[in-house]
C-alpha cells in the first residue's frame, strides 16, 4: 500500500511487526480450531426453528472436551495479550492525527508486502 502525500510512511519497530505477525498466526489458529468444534460448549440437544426472519437448524452437540475449552481459553488468552501489546505499542505515541487508521491498516497489511528486490544488474 503506497503512502499518500498526506500521510508520512512509518518504519514499524521489529517487535512490533512481530507481534503483530503472532497476532495473525494466533486468530487463524482460534478460527480454524472454532471451525472444527460442536457448535455448543456443553452438550445440547439440536433444534429446528423458522420462527424468526430465517430457518435455524442445529444438529445435537456432544460439547466440547475439557481439553479443547483449554485450548479455546489459551489462544484468546494469547490473542488478548498480543491486541493489547500492538494496540499499546510505544510506536503509537508518534503517529497521531487522521494517520492513525492508515498506518494501522499498513501494519494488519505489512506481512502481506513482498520483500523489496533489487533487480540483478547485466
């Protein structure tokens, strides 16, 4: 993502590409495994119900195990250490204004940013 005239571009500490990069790595890893689990933490009978604006349907849920609620509650632990470390990052004291959203939208991005190349010279 170029930067605009407007908005200066910032060169993002190690660490806090880093925890970023973690915080990425950590919400794919919550989503998939949410993916895979029951529907319901404890074990449920399923339902029907097209009372409302839409159909609703739920298989029976046999819940989750003790060990897949301690992996859930490890992960979102971890997630709310790193959201709390890039959202509290030091480097934020020196972007202010309107560049603010932007130059958090460069960071979620930054991992997606091909490293610079230079071109082999013949």
């Amino acid at each position: 993502m170029p930067a605009t005239p407007a908005t200066p571009a910032y060169e993002f500490p190690s660490d806090l590409l880093a925890g970023q990069e973690e915080l990425h790595q950590v919400r794919s890893e919550l989503h998939r495994l949410l993916k895979r689990l029951p529907w319901s933490v404890e074990p449920l009978d399923g339902f029907s119900d097209d009372n409302g604006w839409r159909k609703v349907e739920r298989p029976a849920s046999p819940g989750w195990t003790p060990d897949e609620q301690a992996e859930v509650e490890k992960l979102r632990a971890r997630e709310r250490e790193l959201a709390v470390f890039v959202t509290c990052h030091r480097f934020w004291e020196q972007v202010s204004g309107p560049d603010v959203v932007d130059t958090r939208m460069r960071l979620k991005h930054a991992h997606e940013t091909p490293p610079a190349t230079s071109s082999p010279e013949h």
